[in-house]
C-alpha cells in the first residue's frame, strides 16, 4: 500500500500543477480585462482625490497640524524651565599663598594647604518669566491657527472648483471629438455616395475626388483633437494622484439654466462676506493685530522672572575621592543655591528711533496694507459677481437661439443631403450644409460648459457648496 502511494503522488503531483496553471490561463484573461476598465468619476468624486492626493495641500496640510499642536499646548509657555548642569574645573596657576590672618590655628605663616586641584560643582535650577506679553502671545498662536484653517479651507476650495471646471472641459472636448467623428463618418457616407454616383455616370469625377479629399483632411484632425484628449485626460489623472494613462470615464452632468434665486447687490453682499480670499485677508490682519498687541506688551511693559538654583559642591579632591560619599559635599550659605524675584522693564520700546520701536511701526505699515489689500479685492469681487451675472444671462438668452439654429441647421442639412442624393445639389453645397451644423452644435455644447463653469466661480465666490448653483452635487 505504502508503494502504491509513493508511486501515484508524482503523477498527482503534477496533475495539481497541471489545473493551477490551466486556471491561472483562464483567469488571466480576465484579470487583465478587469485592470484594463476604466476608472468611472463623478465630478463629487474626483474633487475628493484630488484634494486627498494633492501633494500641495498636503504640505499644508502638515503645516496646518504644526499650528492645531501649538494652539492646543499654548499654555507651556506658563511652564518653568527646568534643567540640571554640572561643572568641573582646574585652575591654571597654584593658589596664592593666604594671608596669616587667615592661616588656621597651628600653620606657620606662608604655608599653604593642600587643596584638590580640580573642583566639582552640581546644580539643579528653575527659571519662569512672566509678563503681559505671554498672555498676547497665547491670543497671536490661536489667532494664527484660526487663520490657518481659512487658508488650508481655500486652498482645498480653489482645487476643488479647478478640478470640477477641468472635469466639465473634459466633457466639453470630448463632445466636440464625438461631433467631429460623426462629421467624418458623414463625409465618408457622402464620399462612398460621390462614388456610386461617378460609377453610374451620374457625376463628375472631380466631386468624387473633392468627397475623398475632404475624407483625407478630416483624418488628421480628428487624430489630433483624440490626442489632446488623452493629453488632457493624463494631466487630470496626474492631479487626482493616479497615474497618467489610467482609464478614466466621466459621468456626464446635468445642465439646467433655472434663475439665480437671488439679486445682484445679495450676492455681491455674500460675496462680500463669505469669498475664501476675502476671509482668509480679514483673518490675517486679525493675527496681524494679535502680533501688534503681542510686540508692544513685551517692549513696553515690565516683566518677573523667578529663579530657583540648588548647587552643591564637591569638597575633596573629584579626581581621588567618591562621588557618592554625601559627607563629601556641601550646601551651606549662599554657593548651596538661592531663590530670586527680579522685576525689569526694557525702554527701547518706548522710543520709535530703535529696533524695537520701529518693529512696532513695521507691523502698522504691514497692516495699512492688508487693509488696503482688502479694500481692493472687495471691489474686484464686486465687478467679478457683476461679470459673472451677466455673463450667465448672456449665455442663457444665446443658448435658446443656438437651440433654434441647430434645429434649421439640421433640416437644411437633410433637405441638402437629399438634394445630392438626387443630384441636385454638388457637394460643396452638402459640406457647407454639414459644417454649419457643427458648428451650431458646437455652439450650443460649449455654452452650455461655459454656463456650468460660470456657475462653479460663481459658488466659490458666494462661498457656498458646489452644486448649489450648477446641481452637481457637492462634497
């Protein structure tokens, strides 16, 4: 029996191996189908990448958890410093010899003890200096993490309203790539109808050969408006972290032109009020004026420093005797450590000629600036909510004529597709017919983009979620 087995567990063996690798064969296929399907987005998705994967904001933020640990442990600052130090020295000539008032009871004079020639001395202090200051410093650390949670909240926000804008312009190319490929498979069917009818001796030569060159011309075309597509397409790819030659399929979006639910000086007034750039300048002249309180408490009020030391010195000879001996150390009178309270104050402050006062007027400058900064970008809000407004209403009116012009674009095309068909018509007459067509599809796909993309600036500087305006949705 035991033979038996010995001799069919080759052969089972390699009948195993033999189904591993048939089923590997069968799975592979399929495997490889399934790493070759395309990755499907949505507008909300594809924001969600791109702002977890972006190298830049995660710089930010990092520096943004730098400034939430400072903000949460601000109170260390009232911690006294504590630290342990220990000195050795020689001196480098012998002692001088000591005076006979001073010689002990029973040494002639002149004579000099014996003394260690190194000296050992071990302290442990404290130090904590309060002031005014302090208390500004905690206000300027929390300000400035409040400050930066507006600029990390922006940033995320202008990748976001980037990405949905390069996610509707993606649509927008490859709509107008689907327009043309249809163009060129209609100039085909023109061209094999040229051809039927130069064999039947219907027509000329010469509109077979145009039909055929407008084939050959649309070619190149087409190759290259595909190739700025999987261009863009990696470039998108790169943003959201995924490698460039991914898959990508894009869901299509909604295009709705309802009313704007409020007016121009509402929207201005929230734009105002809620633009993350307009935010993030109010927060930092907030922070500005925290450091201003912060430098002036510390230049111009008194400070109290507590200080606390215990010393001990080693009184025989470090190099000879034991450490651990307690009898060898000492901390009488004022060398075994002291406790102090020192009040000062600093008056450079007060003057403005010194560095100190002119950081003071350093800080005001920087803030009459912020100040004018933000004048500034409130008015350019002001004209950019007016633009936007009415852009979209231009855009709106232009799309219900675009509307009418592709429907009689359409018939014309069909009444003159018709017309060479029975050949009354040559075909530059077909191929001006087939581009006017195009081109008022294409006009209408691209005001509807633009309609979208107007939509999107126009949440970002109202400050309010994406898809609230365009109904995409928003994170």
């Amino acid at each position: 029996m035991n033979r038996l087995f010995r001799r069919l567990l080759p052969i089972a063996f390699f009948l195993l191996l033999g189904f591993v690798t048939f089923a590997h064969a069968q799975a592979s296929p399929e495997g490889a189908a399934q790493d070759e399907s395309p990755l499907r987005l949505t507008p909300n998705l594809a924001a969600q990448m791109a702002i977890r994967n972006n190298l830049n904001l995660e710089m930010a933020r990092v520096n943004l958890d730098m400034q939430r640990r400072a903000a949460n442990l601000v109170w260390n600052r009232f911690v006294p410093t504590v630290g342990v130090r220990g000195t050795m020295a020689r001196t480098n000539w012998p002692a001088p010899a000591i005076p006979p008032a001073l010689l002990p009871p029973g040494m002639p004079p002149g004579a000099i003890p014996d003394a260690p020639a190194w000296s050992l001395l071990a302290a442990l202090t404290a130090d904590l200096t309060l002031s005014m200051a302090l208390i500004g410093g905690v206000e300027l650390v929390r300000n400035e993490y409040l400050a930066g949670l507006i600029t990390f909240e922006r940033a995320s926000l202008q990748m976001e309203q980037g990405i949905r804008q390069m996610y509707n312009n993606i649509l927008l190319m490859q709509a107008n790539v689907a327009l043309l490929r249809e163009s060129y498979l209609n100039t085909q069917r023109q061209a094999d109808m040229a051809e039927a009818s130069f064999l039947a001796g219907l027509v000329p030569r010469l509109m077979w050969l145009q039909a055929q060159v407008a084939v050959e011309n649309m070619r190149p075309a087409l190759r290259d408006l595909e190739d700025g597509m999987r261009v863009l397409k990696g470039n998108f790819a790169l943003l959201l972290g995924l490698p460039h030659d991914i898959p990508l399929e894009l869901e299509p979006v909604s295009f709705e032109t309802s009313v704007i639910p409020w007016d121009m000086s509402e929207m201005i007034s929230r734009a105002t009020a809620s633009k993350p750039e307009i935010l993030e300048l109010r927060a930092n002249i907030i922070t500005m004026q925290s450091q201003r309180r912060a430098v002036s408490l510390q230049h111009r009020t008194p400070f109290i420093n507590f200080n606390w030391s215990l010393q001990s010195a080693f009184a025989a000879d470090p190099m000879n005797e034991s450490w651990f001996d307690r009898g060898n150390w000492t901390t009488e009178g004022q060398a075994g450590g002291v406790f102090a309270i020192t009040l000062g104050m600093s008056f450079n402050g007060l003057l403005p000629f010194t560095t100190e006062g002119q950081q003071i007027r350093n800080i005001d400058s920087g803030l009459q600036i912020q100040n004018i900064n933000l004048a500034q970008t409130i008015r350019q809000t002001e004209l950019e909510i007016f633009n936007i407004v009415n852009s979209l209403e231009r855009i709106r009116v232009n799309m219900e004529v675009q509307q009418a012009t592709v429907y009689l674009a359409e018939e014309s095309f069909r009444l003159t597709e018709e017309a060479f068909r029975a050949g009354l018509q040559d075909f530059q007459a077909v191929q001006n017919a087939s581009l006017a067509l195009d081109q008022a599809r294409l006009r209408v796909i691209t005001e509807q983009f633009n309609y979208l993309n107007y939509l999107i600036t126009l949440e970002y500087s109202l400050g309010i979620p994406f898809g609230t305006l365009s109904g995409n949705g928003s994170m």
